[in-house]
C-alpha cells in the first residue's frame, strides 16, 4: 500500500509549530504521524511548497532538520498499478492509536471513501483503477492534494478521526494519546521491564540509583539516564537521548531522537536534537528540534489566577486577536532552532518562532528570525546565514553534516517573515 500525507490550507494555523516542519512531524504522544503510517506502508509527504522544496533538494541523503522519516523515492510502483490501494491522509490527523486503528479499518474494508473533520478532508482511501490520481498528488506547487481529493467526489466513510486544529491542540492530543502510545510501543516486544514501571531497549543504559514512581516509563535504543533520576510516567525517551543526573521527568514527558534533558520537565514534548540539559522547569509545552534553552530558562504554565489561557495576537489589518484555549495549564509553544539565554522567562502561552533568540521576560509572541539579545529592547533580525551557521555547529555535535538545502529551507521561510 502507497501512503500520501498532505497538507491543507489549515497547516499554517498551527503557527511556530510547523513553519519549519510539517504537520504530520509534530510529535504527539510518543511518535509521529508519519512514522505511526510509515508501519501500513510506503509513506510519501505532500506539504507546503517550501517544504516540498526542501524534501526534493534534501533527495534522501539524511534525514529532515526534524529528524524521523525519510520519504519513499523514487514513488513506488504500486502508485500506477490497477486495482492497488493508495491512502491520502490529511497531515493534521493525530497518530493516536484510536485514529491509526480507524484509518487500518478503513484500510482493510478496502472500499474507496473519504472522512471529514471539521469541514476538511481527514483522510481518503482510493483505488487506482477508478480514481483519476496519481503523482500529481505530490506537487510541489499547483493544485492541492485536497483539492485533488475534493474532486473525486468520493462517498462517505463512517468513521471519525480527530485533527489539530490549533496550535495549543498539540499539548492536549500529546496528552491523551501518550498512554496509547506508549502501549503500542510495548506491544511490539522491543523492550524489557527493568524495574516495576521502566521499560528498556537492550542498549540503553540507566545508571542507579533511580526512582520510577508511575509506570510506564519506555526507554529506546541507545539511550542514557543518568543516576538520582526521578521518572513519573507515562514517559517516553527517545533513541540516543540523554537524561542527565538528578534530573525530574514528569507524567507526559516525550524525548525525541538524541535530545539532552535536565531539570524538571512535565507534559512536554522535546523535538528531536532539542537540548534542555540544565535546571529550569519545562511544562506544558512544544519544543522544536535544534533547540537550545539555556541554563536557568523557565516556562510559566498556571496563570496566577488559576484561569484559563488565552493566546493574544494581530489580525492581519493589525486588529487584535484573541483565542480561548480552554486550557488551565499551558507552557510554551517553541519553535525550531530557538536559543534561549540564561535565566529566560517564558509565559503562558508564549509562541517562539523559527530561529529566534529570546532571553530575559519572554514577550507572548516572538516572530522568527528576532533577536532578543541584541538591539535593545526592541531586538534585531538575524539572517538566515547567521541561524545556518548556528546550526551548523549544533549538527556537527551530533556528526550529521548541514547541506544546501538547509540553508534553501532557511532563506524560503526567511521569505515568509520579511
């Protein structure tokens, strides 16, 4: 079977979550959309055009900037076969194990149809002898995959898939779809129970002493934890992360692929490469890959009046805008390649964009590319050069190697905040 996850209009509302990934990368629970579909079959991505750029130049020779899955090239064969199955998901859909197990029903009952959520094509199965599809599904600019799938006229599906919507819908999908997650995960065998509570690949190494106080706590390959460790499950950490000593990992913690954590972290999702290795509270919140938060940098995530919080920003006639998250706990939605200075603030609610510098009392919103920490109080813009320079030095820490189309990434998205 041939995946295609595409990307709608609506993927920009989820703001400094994806302007450097797409939305089926966001890491909710403890995997990726585009990793849980990658385990049905051939996965290929149709994002936005600058990222659909930058996957063409990056032609498979390493992984994204956001880690996880490289796309099938060339597009598989059975793409152009009569009668083979071919499965468009929207890339807001959530991989939790309830939405997985409705899209392989789907799957398995094998006739085409399409499922709504929220006024948008959620997902869509397709036969190739009856449907007028075919690569034009992966464009790189023109028509939409939506588009493409709206014209098909497909019947309906009974069944229901929840998507993201909003970016504060990331912090409360990781929430309740890290259980299911971390189940699945245990499902497949891959890791032994060390202690009550603690599951572990057969490489990782946990140093004592450690106290798991609620399972489960799921430990991948290669990773590391150091002694005096405090686990509150549900926990994931990721392939060749590293927690480092005395450090306190509350319930809903996930670690993507080669992350450093210390301090106290609750409810957050670490992208992959995202470094917070010394003390400082981390809660309720979305870190991007290539993240640095230095020593001392905090999140707020309760309002001092135990309300509800509320995201402010502009309209585009530079109106005010304002929107309800219904949440009570609610940190900081960070963006890729931000670097935070020592002793950073960052409030409720606070959105960072891609490749900023914060520092000090963190405004609620952070354009990319700004520059908290010179220019005065009103900062500066970085260029695309100089984030690619600090990337460059982050990626050589981890041996992967930046190439062109990293730096063609960071000039289109440059473009996008002029």
């Amino acid at each position: 079977m041939f995946i295609i996850i595409f990307e709608d209009t609506a993927a920009d509302r989820l703001g400094v979550l994806t302007t450097a990934r797409p939305a089926c990368d966001l890491t909710i629970g403890s995997t990726t959309l585009v990793d849980a579909l990658a385990r049905f079959g051939s996965v290929r991505r149709a994002p936005r055009p600058h990222l659909a750029a930058y996957l063409a130049a990056l032609d498979g020779r390493r992984i994204p900037l956001w880690g996880g899955h490289v796309d099938a090239t060339p597009v598989p064969d059975p793409i152009s076969r009569l009668g083979e199955t071919v499965l468009a998901v929207n890339a807001r859909v959530i991989p939790s194990r309830d939405n997985l197990a409705a899209l392989r029903t789907l799957v398995e009952a094998g006739h085409r149809c399409v499922v709504r959520a929220g006024g948008s094509i959620a997902a869509a199965v397709l036969h190739r002898s009856g449907d007028a599809i075919d690569r034009n599904l992966l464009p790189a600019d023109g028509p939409t995959a939506s588009a493409i799938l709206e014209s098909l006229d497909l019947p309906s599906a009974d069944a229901t898939l929840e998507m993201l919507v909003e970016p504060h819908d990331a912090i409360t999908a990781h929430e309740r779809a890290m259980e299911g997650s971390l189940a699945m995960r245990l499902d497949s065998g891959a890791f032994r129970e060390v202690v009550p509570g603690l599951f572990a690949a057969e490489s990782a190494r946990i140093a004592e002493p450690i106290a798991v106080r609620h399972g489960p706590v799921v430990v991948a390959d290669g990773a590391e934890i150091g002694p005096f460790v405090c686990l509150d499950g549900p926990i994931w950490i990721g392939p060749r992360a590293r927690v480092n000593p005395h450090t306190w990992l509350r319930a809903g913690t996930s670690l993507g692929l080669e992350c450093r954590a210390g301090g106290e972290i609750e409810a957050t999702v670490m992208e992959p490469f995202a470094n917070k290795p010394h003390d400082g509270f981390l809660g309720h919140s979305h870190v991007g890959s290539w993240v640095n938060l230095a020593a001392g940098t905090v999140t707020s995530n309760l309002k001092a009046t135990y309300g509800p919080v509320r995201l402010h920003g502009f309209r585009p006639d530079g109106g005010r805008l304002t929107t309800h998250t219904g949440r009570q706990f609610l940190g900081g939605l960070i963006g890729d390649l931000v670097k935070s200075g020592i002793n950073s603030s960052i409030p409720c609610g606070c959105r960072i964009g891609m490749a900023a510098t914060v520092g000090g009392s963190v405004p609620e919103q952070v354009v990319a590319f700004t520059n908290q920490l010179i220019g005065g109080e009103a900062g500066s813009r970085s260029t695309p050069a100089q984030a690619a320079t600090a990337l460059e030095r982050m990626m050589a820490r981890r041996d992967l190697a930046i190439l062109d189309a990293d730096h063609e990434l960071l000039d289109a998205i440059a473009r996008l905040f002029p």
